[in-house]
C-alpha cells in the first residue's frame, strides 16, 4: 500500500491504517511537554552568568593592570575563549550547555565551544584534513555573516547617515 501522508491518505504504521491528523494526535501524546518559561530563565540566568565572569575579569585588568574599559576588552575575551576551550576540552561546557539550551550559544564562550568540539571530533583525521579542515566550516559560515551584516550596516550607515558623527 502506497504512504501518502501529505494528501491525508491513509498511511500504514504497523498495520494500522492512520490519516496525518490522527498519527499527529499520537505523537503529541508522546512529545515531552516544552517548558519555555524554564528554558528561557535558564538560558537568561546561564548566558548572564558568563557575561557577568566576563565583567569580573575585564574589571581586574582594569584594576590591577592600569587598562582602560577598552584595552581590557581584548584580553578579557581572549580569557572566556581558553575557558572555554578548557571546559569543551573535560566535557563540562557540554553538560553546562545541555541544561542551560541557548544561553551558553551566545557569548563568544559558545562560538569558542563550537569551534573545539569540532576539532575534537575531528582529531582522528589527522591535523590538517580533520582538524583543521573541519573546524574552520562553522567558522567560514559565521565570519561570511558577519561580513555581510556588517555591509549591510556599513551601506545603512552611508545612506541614511545613521549612528552618530562620522
């Protein structure tokens, strides 16, 4: 018997016949139930976390090595992004990020845990084609968009004369 599931023909699931509503209806009843509100307090709470690390180290280059808001940027991400890679590399990152969902993919901590996971994974097929090959596909896709959103801006910019003096 032919499966047509899209034009609401009967389907065969092991010999039942099912039209997409009710094969739809039993598998919402299976479905783990979402809680958003928990999601987005975890991701709030996780992603403010590493942020809220990231002020702390930036203020003690501020404090203890004499720099400015903006020399201690540099040095401050550079920090997130080796404890990163250090937490990526034990497998915490990992546990921290299956619990938090999205607040640990938005810092530079989580660009830096994609980038390591990557290469981790791909360590078995030598240095340059595994490694190096591999890791950097997430990051041509990202660096393309942050190319071209940065145009974008660049174009509104000129035009409209937005975002202050020139």
């Amino acid at each position: 018997m032919p499966n047509k599931s899209r034009s609401g023909a009967k389907v065969k699931l092991n010999s039942l016949l099912l039209t997409d509503k009710e094969y739809k209806q039993i598998a919402d009843k299976y479905e783990p139930k979402k809680n958003i509100v928990g999601n987005c307090l975890k991701a709030f709470l996780v992603g403010g976390t590493i942020c809220l690390i990231g002020q702390c180290i930036m203020q003690l280059f501020m404090t203890f090595a004499g720099m400015t808001s903006k020399q201690a940027g540099n040095p401050t991400v550079a920090i997130l992004i080796i404890i990163s890679v250090i937490l990526t590399s034990l497998g915490v990152y990992d546990k921290i990020a299956q619990w938090a969902g999205a607040g640990t993919a938005v810092p530079v901590t989580g660009f830096a845990n994609s980038m390591c996971s990557s290469a981790i994974e791909s360590r078995a097929e030598g240095l340059v084609l595994g490694v190096g090959a591999n890791m950097f596909k997430l990051a041509g896709s990202v660096i393309v968009f942050g190319v071209v959103a940065a145009f974008i801006v660049g174009v509104i910019h000129v035009i409209f004369g937005l975002g202050g003096a020139h």
